[in-house]
C-alpha cells in the first residue's frame, strides 16, 4: 500500500464519529417529539434510521475501496495461456557444513555436485545458473548455456563460498527467482539438500516461487543414521555439551517444502531418482514451443474502482431522506372530495 493509503483510510475515524453522532441524534427524534408520533410512525423512523447506518456503512466501504485502488497495491491472481519461449534451470546447492557429513564414505555435498552435473547433461538446449549457499546465497554461475563455465562454477561449491554460519535455504530459493526472465521462459529451481535448514522460511520461499510461475524440485541427500557434522578443515563440529554434532537427513522438512512449492521430493539414495529427475529436466528443457497456463498477478484498481462506484450508490439509496406516508385525500360531510 502506498504512502498515501493508510492516511486516507485513517480518515475515517473521524467519519465513523460524525456519523455515530448523527444517527444517535436521529435516533432521538421520536422521545424529542414527545406523544405526537404515533406508533407506526415510530417504527417507521427506526426502519429509517438503521437505513441511514446502511448508508454509512457502505460510505465507509466506499471510501476505503477508493484508498486501496488509488495506492495500486492490491494485485489479483489471473490465469493466462501463453507461448513457452526458452527453459532456465537454477541448480540451489547446500554447502552448509551438515553437507560435508560423509556416508558411506562420500560427503552429502559431493554426491549432489555429481547429480548436478548429471543432470546438467540432461537439460540440452537451456539456460543453467548454479547457487551454492550456507546462512546466506552466492550466485556461482548466472543463467548460461556455455555448459564449460557452468562446470567450472560448479567445482567452487562448498563451504567456502561464503563465511555465513548456518543453511538458509529459503533465502537461496529468492535468490534463484531473482533473475528477471522473458515471460514465456519455464523455470525449473532444484533444491539439493539434507533438509538441515537454519533459515526458517523454507516453505514460504518454495510457496512463493509457485506463485511465479517456476517449478520445484527437492532432492535430498543424507542417510537415516545421523552422522558427525564437519567443519570446512574438516574438524568435527561440536556442540554446547562438547560433543559432536551429529545430522540425519530431514525429509520431512523437505516433503513440505515440495508440498509448499506445488513441486516434486526426490531422495537420491533412491535409484530410481536420478532417471526422474533427468525426465523432469529434460521435458522442462525441450518444452519450447509449448502452451502452458500460468498464474500471474495483475493490478486490481480498475476492479476496486468499479467496486467503489457500487458502493457509493447503495450509500446513496441507502441515505435517501423518509418518506412521508401517503395520506387519504380528505372528504367532505357529503362524501365528496
């Protein structure tokens, strides 16, 4: 909402005052005329006074409708078919320390480096872009199709990436929908993990890049058996008891992110998941050409203006003055008029 939204909508305080004064005072009428209103006549101006409430309510909605749509704030989903145009495939790597845990004798960081690569070797034809992130995302390789300099990029993840502490991977999720793309371009973000996450805004990052348009997909790495957590020298990380820090693999915080993300969790352990993965990455990168429905977001002040013209009539029904009863005419002695 713009700045100028709230102080209009502030204005009406004084409005709801003035208006509560004028209907208690409306209100009053009857007991102010003491015995000459007959009974109909008082049931009549209660009828019309909570009219007048009817009509002051709508006044109120009125105006706040025109607030909303004079800050263009308020956007709308809609739905549009349109044209896919290219493919863009953001790789989101966690090279937090959980990640250099080693099972079975390879660490959980180079297993996802080599099922990057993988399916990097799958995705022909489409723009590749690798994050490698710990408490906070670093951009290692922008969207390329040089399949070289993204191999390159891909051998400087790791803990070194950056000195943050922790694993941020909601914060890396933004980072990969940061890159503006044309409109037609299908997006792809894969999450590769041990779903150890410090950040705490996962799911609403993987809910958010639904909302844009992008898909999601989570590939988790690690064993069920927490194993000893390393720093990047290799020490064993340890915790406030002083002993070592161990981590398992949390799939149940990733299942949610993919939930979230309207996406797909894989676990790489899974022999069938690298093949399912390459298909998804695959058809995403050949998808050119295509019609897809996606859900954008458009600006609903033309909306909330029309929205506003209707209230304002009914607060002007509502607040046409009482209407006398229609008397019988008045006959003479005779009968006649």
């Amino acid at each position: 909402m713009s700045g100028l939204a709230p102080w209009a909508v502030a204005a009406l305080v004084p409005y709801a005052a003035l208006q509560a004064a004028y209907l208690r005072r409306l209100a009053t009428v009857p007991e102010a005329l003491g015995g000459t209103m007959e009974a109909n006549g008082r049931a009549r101006w209660r009828r019309y006074v909570a009219r007048r409430a009817v009509g002051a309510a709508f006044g109120a909605v009125f105006w706040v409708l025109c607030a909303l749509a004079a800050s263009g704030a308020v956007r709308v989903p809609r739905y549009a078919t349109q044209t896919v145009t290219g493919a863009e495939l953001a790789f989101v790597l966690d090279a937090s320390n959980s990640m250099l845990s080693a099972d079975e004798g390879v660490s959980r960081l180079e297993r996802a480096s080599d099922f990057v690569s993988r399916l990097a070797a799958a995705a022909d034809g489409a723009g590749l872009s690798v994050i490698a992130f710990r408490g906070r995302p670093v951009t290692l390789c922008p969207s390329t199709r040089d399949r070289k300099a993204f191999a390159d990029a891909l051998l400087w993840a790791g803990p070194a990436v950056t000195s943050a502490a922790g694993s941020d991977v909601g914060a890396a999720i933004d980072e990969a929908l940061r890159p503006a793309f044309p409109p037609g371009a299908a997006r792809l973000v894969i999450v590769l993990s041990d779903g150890n996450d410090t950040g705490g805004r996962a799911k609403a990052a993987a809910a958010e890049a639904a909302a844009s348009g992008a898909a999601l997909l989570v590939v988790g790495f690690g064993g069920d058996e927490p194993a000893i957590v390393v720093d990047p020298d290799g020490k064993p990380v340890v915790g406030d008891g002083g002993t070592p820090v161990k981590k398992a693999i949390d799939e149940a915080a990733m299942r949610d992110w993919a939930v979230a993300g309207r996406g797909e969790y894989l676990r790489a352990s899974d022999p069938a998941s690298l093949g399912r993965a390459a298909a998804i990455c695959a058809s995403t990168s050949s998808s050119s050409g295509s019609r897809r429905t996606v859900r954008v977001e458009v600006d609903a002040s033309s909306a909330l203006a029309l929205a506003a013209l209707a209230a304002l009539a009914l607060a002007a029904l509502a607040s046409w003055p009482a209407l006398e009863p229609r008397r019988p005419p008045l006959r003479r002695k005779d009968g006649r008029p």
